[in-house]
C-alpha cells in the first residue's frame, strides 16, 4: 500500500486518504504489571503465557538466516528435499534464482516428482511478477491463489485496497518452515554489501533482511495459517496430502507464531511486542525496515530507556517510501532524549524484522514497526522465548551496527530545515504509512 497511491490519479488517492483517514486509528493495549521474577526468561515466560491466540510450542530449532545470500540457498535446499508438499505464501512471488538455478525450474521438477505445490500471493505486491511465469506453473499442475487482486472496483473500496497479504511462509513436507522477512523477490539477488547505493535507487542495492528456518512442533503452527489462509481466499481444493505429520522436538526453544489480519480487535503480535517492552529490565534491540512507531510503542521505548534499558534501534537510511522515512524520523528527536540509541544503515536497503528483549525474548517476522502492520496487514511472526535464539539475533544486529551510522542528539538537533519540513508533512500520512 505504500506504493498504492503512486498509481492513482490525485483525484483518487485524496479520495483514498480521506476515507481511511476517518475510519482508522492506533489501538490501546492495556498492559499488566510486570511480574519482576529473578530470572529475566521466567519473566517473559511469564508475559507470553498471559496473552491469548495460538500457544506456545516447546522443542523447537530456530536458525537464523541472514539476507538473501543464506536465505536463498536454504529455501532451495528445503523445496528440493521436498517428498509430499511445497506451500508457500509471500506478499512477492518472483520467479527468483539461487546458485544459478530458477524457482520455476525448481518447482517444475518438483510437481514432475509428483510433490504438491501450493502458492498464495500478494495481488498487488506481485503486480511485477510476470504472467508467464506464473501460467507455466499452473500448467504442470501447481494450486495457486491470489490474495484481493487488484482491479478498478478497489478504488472505490478503500479498505479492501489496503487489505494486503504481507507474510512470507514457506512450508515444506508439513516438517520444516521458514518465516521472516525475506520476499521471494529479485532485489536480494542484488550484490552483498556494494557500498553505497547506486543512484539511491533501492532497486539495485543490497538488501538486508532475516529469515528463519524452524524445525519442530511450531512447524505445523505455521501450516495451519497456511491452509486458514488458503480457506479464506477459496483457494481451489488442495490434494489430499500429509499436511500434518508427526513432528520430533530437535531443539530447546519455545516458539509462539502469531498470525495478525486486518479488522481484528486483539492485534496479537502488537500486544507481544509491546508486553514484551513493558517487561524488559535490561536491554531492548531491533531492527525494522519500516519505522512508523504508534504513540504507544514511541513511549514505551522511551519509558524503558528512562528506567535504564539499554534500548537500541537499527532503522534503515534509504527507503522505498521517502515519506515513512521521513514519519520516523520525525520520531528520533523524542527517542534521542530519553536514552535510546539510533543507528541507521548504510550502503544497504534494511528490510528486516527482527527484535530482540533482555536475551530471553526474540521476534523473526514480517511486522514492521508501523501503523500498517497493526490495522492493515495480514502478518505472521514467530515469537522465540530461549536464549539460544537471542544470542543468534543479538549477533545480527551487533553486524548491522557495524555498517550503520549513529544519529546522536546533537548532531540531530542541527539537521537542515528542509528535513525538519518533510518530517512536519510526512507526520499527515503516518496513518497510512
């Protein structure tokens, strides 16, 4: 949606922002009192096991998988290991390349092998995709659906405009899955770390992004979004296939995955998050390609440094969309002064979603930090509760503050007025954003 308006006629996208603006507006949580247990793991066990949804599963493997250049080539891996089923559901579905070999190759070989592969994507975030690709599958037997199409009627209809798929799922043999935020997407083909960005285009630059592959009981969590999901779009009827095989534990870590939709009145993974803040005692660490923090989640940030967190944001210096770079940083001001430490990358387009709390509490997913992954959205993430996970992601985001530059307070008190302005009028579309 970002990007939706750029395709409007003015007339139309004033129409738009006028009929979302009046129906939309940031959720309350109401958070509870923090337990304060010794341990800073039973304390968001503590959290976690308060909130409603899905439940926790215990026993899981959790590797994180950085960028494109692991990502890629683990996914590859899974799909052609593949002896029952492939089922993926991305916001962009791109015929993409991995160690010189094509996804539609791959998935051809596949449904030859007789392995069922089912694909639910984005309507408008795989507008780009070409139609040839996607004939070609179907043909040789593969299931697709496409999430709300576009199509004129929709710019009538606001709310089913907005209405986007933004999850990245791959499921494999109903045993190992993926989550996070890479997107079956072309850019992270891209070269690995150029330097500085050529033309300022995101287009051709790096793109930093995290995944993870899962192994274990929260494997099936993640199918069962998928097949909800399929249901809900009508998706053609799905061979009859062992979707829900009998999982072993391989690992120590407790995974909760959290599916948000739009209209919902319990945002489950914002009330994760922002538990998760109210509890924290030691330190708070993230990355966000979108940072378009509702009032809530700036002030809890801002309350947690106050009381002596080590609070520390990794926020893109690029983006896609030059208004939400400009509506979050409009918030770095507030932020700056409460002790909260601001990095942003350099030389990369950041895309990643990945928090982590007190090295007890972690999050991979496709939620952003913004209005839009809270009312909009369908989002999935998986929240980790393990410090083996934690330290995987703090180990991340230590590298990404290695190729980031630090704002400080005084150096962004002494921004230009033409910043100071574009943040004034991008704070108009923060809803949308």
């Amino acid at each position: 949606m970002r990007r939706v308006l750029s395709f409007l006629p003015p007339a139309w996208a004033a129409l738009v922002c006028l009929a979302l603006a009046a129906c939309v507006s940031e959720p309350v949580v109401v958070l509870p009192p923090s337990a304060r247990s010794a341990d800073p793991l039973q304390e968001q066990i503590s959290v976690d096991a308060a909130l409603d949804g899905v439940k926790p599963t215990a026993g899981n493997k959790v590797t994180i998988l950085r960028n494109g250049t692991e990502t890629f080539p683990a996914l590859f891996a899974a799909m052609a290991a593949a002896r029952d089923t492939i089922n993926l559901e991305y916001y962009i579905f791109e015929d993409v390349r991995s160690g010189g070999k094509g996804l539609g190759d791959l998935l051809l070989r596949k449904l030859g092998e007789g392995v069922a592969v089912n694909i639910s994507y984005d309507g408008y975030g795989s507008l780009p995709t070409k139609p040839a690709f996607l004939d070609r599958l179907r043909q040789a037997g593969a299931n697709l659906v496409i999430y709300h199409p576009i199509n004129a009627a929709d710019v009538v209809d606001p709310a089913k405009l907005n209405d986007r798929d933004h999850r990245k799922i791959m499921v494999i043999d109903g045993r190992v899955a993926f989550v996070g935020g890479v997107n079956l997407d072309k850019v992270y083909e891209n070269p690995h770390w150029a330097g500085a960005i050529p033309g300022g285009d995101p287009a051709t630059a790096f793109w930093r992004d995290t995944d993870a592959r899962i192994d274990g009981p929260a494997v099936a969590d993640l199918q069962r979004l998928f097949l909800e999901d399929w249901a809900h779009e009508k998706g053609p009827p799905l061979p009859q296939r062992s979707y829900f095989p009998r999982l072993d534990t391989p690992g120590t870590q407790v995974v909760r995955v959290i599916g948000s939709s739009p209209g919902e009145d319990r945002p489950l993974y914002y009330r994760a998050f922002l538990n998760a803040v109210h509890a924290a005692r030691r330190s708070i660490s993230l990355s966000t390609g979108f940072f378009t923090p509702t009032h809530q989640e700036r002030e809890e940030l801002e309350r947690a440094a106050r009381r002596g967190v080590a609070v520390r944001l990794v926020l893109p210096s690029v983006s896609g969309s030059p208004s939400a770079l400009a509506v979050g940083r409009a918030s770095y001001g507030d932020l700056l002064e409460a002790g909260v430490r601001i990095y942003e990358i350099q030389g990369a387009v950041l895309h990643s979603k990945l928090a982590t709390v007190d090295g007890v509490w972690s999050t991979i997913g496709s939620s952003n930090l913004d209005l839009r992954s809270v009312v909009y959205n369908r989002e999935v993430d998986a929240v980790v509760l393990g410090r083996e996970t934690a330290a995987a992601v703090s180990l991340v985001l230590d590298d990404d503050v290695t190729h980031a530059r630090e704002i400080t307070l005084e150096a962004w008190e002494r921004r230009s007025f033409t910043e100071r302005k574009n943040e004034f009028m991008a704070r108009f579309m923060a809803w949308l954003l």
